[in-house]
C-alpha cells in the first residue's frame, strides 16, 4: 500500500502554459492578420485576450484522469499519524518495472527512535534488513503483492488545484486530488498527485491502529542514479533468515516498530 528517482524532468505549470500560449498564437495567427490595423494599445489587448481565452480553454477541455508515475524515482517522504504514534522520515528508491523498493528511514515510535534500512525485492518475495555501518544483514519473507504509484482507475476526482501561487510563470504547480475506497472496503483515501507527470504529493488514509495516516513526499526526481542501492549487498545471505519469525507484510515493514 505504498502510495506510496533521478533525471528529473518535471515540467512547471509555467512551461504548459508557455506551450499552450504558443500553440494558441499561431492558431490564431491567420485572423488577426485580417483584422484592420488599429492602435498598438489595443492591439496589445487584443493579443493578450486571445492569448488568456486560448489557456483557459484549453485547461478545461482538458480534464483529469488517472495516471501513473514514471517507472523510475527517487525521493524523499515523511509519515504522520492522527494519534500520534508514529512519526517517519524516509529516503526512498522506487523501480515499478523491477517491483523494487529501498526505504531508509528515522523515525519516532511512541516517543522512542529509531532507524531502518530495507530492501523489497517483491519479485522474490523477500526483504532484506540492512546495516551497511555494522555490515550485517538479514533476510526475510515479504508477504505482500508490489502496488505500482498510481491513481487507480476506479478513483473519483475531487479537484484540481494549485499549490503555491497562480499570479506568476513557476509560483505554483497544478495538482488533481482523487478519492477511494481501500481495498476490501477497509477505509477511505485521498490522494494528490500532479498534473504533468503525475509525481506523488500526499496520500492520506485510514488504519484500525493509527487512525488517519499521512504520507508527503518531496524532492522527488525521475530516475535513480544508484541503481546499484536496489540490489542486496555483498555481506547479504541468500538464504532466508531462520529464527522462527513470521513473514513480513508491506505495511508491517514499511512502518517498522522498533
């Protein structure tokens, strides 16, 4: 359930705007050449009235809908929980088209800290628990199904918005909220993605345990300049950890309790 890397090519709601305003003024560019010559006050006005119609019209013909993030990102994100349990940072790698995830967390748990490093192989399986420092590792069952970052296709928009500021060329990035049921009916969500290129922003949904829990992320590149970090390390075993435990679930790891 993870709503939850490094070339990034994230377009600004200023770069479709300026494409939207070239596309708009060469459509155009054959009738206003026919228009009669007036004063360059009003026709100043006039270009830039088209140009405003022009954007306008083409945001709202163009109406959200699910996507799915890059395959590849790198980033950073934070967890909070509604009763205040729970308090996650954590460094991320995501690979959808390996089914691969690296998680490097700090964190609070019931006023107590503490650090993680894990690695999702879902393809195999198995996790990997890291401690580069002490070189020591261990490995465990995963018992859970790789959820890809996206909006599914049976989400409900809830709208579109703006962070930050429309009154200026990069003072705000254009973003769709959607809403669900968690699977199984187990509780509701909200998500926030962006518009162009659909890079997560915030997810939020309901646990029995935590109450509301709240996912940001930030800093968030297309690409992974390490790939190597998505691989068990050297000192790894490749035989599963034998000391009686019970299989890893998604949730139980990502949010682990120490």
């Amino acid at each position: 359930m993870l709503v939850e890397n490094k070339t990034r090519k994230h377009l600004g709601l200023s770069g479709h705007l300026s494409a939207y305003i070239r596309k708009c003024s060469s459509s155009r560019a054959t009738e206003t050449s026919q228009l009669p010559v007036r004063k360059s006050a009003d026709s100043s006005k006039m270009k830039l009235f088209v140009v405003l119609v022009c954007v306008l019209a083409g945001c709202l013909a163009e109406k959200p809908r699910p996507c799915k993030s890059p395959p590849f990102l790198t980033g950073a994100l934070t967890v909070s929980t509604q009763n205040e349990k729970l308090w996650v940072y954590a460094k991320y790698l995501y690979d959808a088209w390996g089914q691969r995830v690296r998680l490097m967390e700090l964190g609070n748990y019931q006023n107590k800290s503490f650090t993680y490093d894990a690695l999702l192989l879902f393809r195999e399986a198995a996790m990997y628990e890291i401690d580069d420092k002490a070189r020591t590792c261990k490995k465990k069952p995963l018992k859970a199904d790789f959820h890809p970052m996206e909006i599914p296709i049976n989400s409900t928009l809830v709208g579109q918005a703006i962070l930050g500021s429309s009154s200026g060329p990069g003072e705000g990035l254009l973003v769709n909220t959607w809403t669900g049921n968690l699977p199984g009916n187990t509780g509701k969500y909200l998500t926030t993605f962006t518009e162009f290129g659909c890079i997560p922003v915030n997810t939020m949904y309901q646990t029995q345990e935590y109450g509301w829990m709240v996912t940001g992320f930030f800093n968030n590149v297309v690409g992974i300049s390490d790939p190597g970090q998505l691989n068990p390390p050297d000192f790894c075993p490749t035989e599963m950890t034998s000391n009686g435990e019970q299989p890893e679930d998604f949730i139980s790891l990502f949010f682990k309790l120490q």
